[in-house]
C-alpha cells in the first residue's frame, strides 16, 4: 500500500496549478486515513483480514504441530531407538522448512491482494484529488503521513474534504 501512497503523492504535486503567483495555497490530507475511513477502502481491509485470518489459521495448525512433535522429542527422546529419533528430527526439519514456505507465501499473497483490493480505490482517490485541487485553487497538496509535514495548521486539512468527495465519486462508479 506505501507504492500506493507514492504514486499519490506524485498526483498531488500534479494539482499545482501555478508557483508562478503571489501567496501559495497549500493543502495537506492524510491519504491512509482517508482511504481507510472510507467505506470502500473499509470493505477492502476487511476482505484482506478475512483472507488473512483464514491463511493464519493454517499457519497456527502448522505451528501446533511443530511444537507437539518437538515435544514429543524431547520427552521421548531417550526411549526412543536410534533410527526413530532421527526420523522424528526429520520430519521436524520438514514441517518446519513447511511452516517457513507457507509463511513466506502467505505473505507474498497478502501483498498481492492488497495491491488488488486498494488499487482501484486509489485510481479513484487520485482523481478526486486532482479535481479538488484544481476547483479551489491549490498550490500545493501534501499528505501528513508521507510528506515531511512537521507542523500542521488545521485549518489547511481537507481530509474530510476528500473523504466525503471520495465516497461520492466512489458510489457513482
């Protein structure tokens, strides 16, 4: 989602319409907040945490497992012959290289998901920004989160501004 917010912000700095002029106007938004107050980029959260949460699932079984047969090792470590002590070291070795693969595919899978799920909020985002820009005159846009914004007047927030223009032009898609 960061790759995200960059390209945003590349966007916002597009909305400068002239640096060429007296005072500049400058605007400041926070870009996450908006994108996660919204009721797409919510629905959006929402279905990457189900997916996450079912992926987890598996991850804890695995994790169980591992734990159950590193125990079973080590009480019965002694009792155990030569041959089926080393097997039950290797099938350790296995669930947990198994664990470590999953773990790293879950990962990979979740960003990809994200990018799907917050793309197309973010195109829209995009252009609802752009177009504020240009209808109130901004010089300048900047996200507090990613921007280098050390102090901020609140009165040059339009966060809220956004996020109730996004809801709409979302809704009308």
């Amino acid at each position: 989602m960061r790759k995200l917010f960059a390209s945003l912000m590349v966007i916002c700095f597009l909305a400068i319409p002239s640096w060429a002029f007296a005072e500049l106007k400058i605007g400041i938004l926070n870009l996450e907040g908006i994108i996660l107050s919204s009721a797409p980029g919510q629905a959006a959260a929402e279905q990457l945490e189900a997916k996450g949460a079912a992926a987890r699932a598996e991850l804890e079984s695995l994790q169980t497992r591992i734990t159950d047969l590193q125990e079973e090792i080590e009480t019965q470590g002694m009792a155990l012959s030569q041959e089926a002590a080393q097997s039950k070291r290797i099938e350790f070795r296995e669930l947990l290289a198994e664990y470590q693969q999953k773990s790293q595919d879950l990962q990979s899978e979740l960003e990809s998901e994200e990018d799907r799920l917050f793309q197309p909020i973010v195109e829209v985002l995009e252009e609802v920004v752009l177009q504020y820009g240009e209808d109130n005159d901004y010089d300048l846009i900047l996200d507090s989160k990613n921007g280098g914004v050390v102090y901020l007047s609140s009165d040059h927030d339009i966060s809220q501004d956004i996020l109730d223009l996004f809801n709409e032009a979302w809704s009308n898609r």
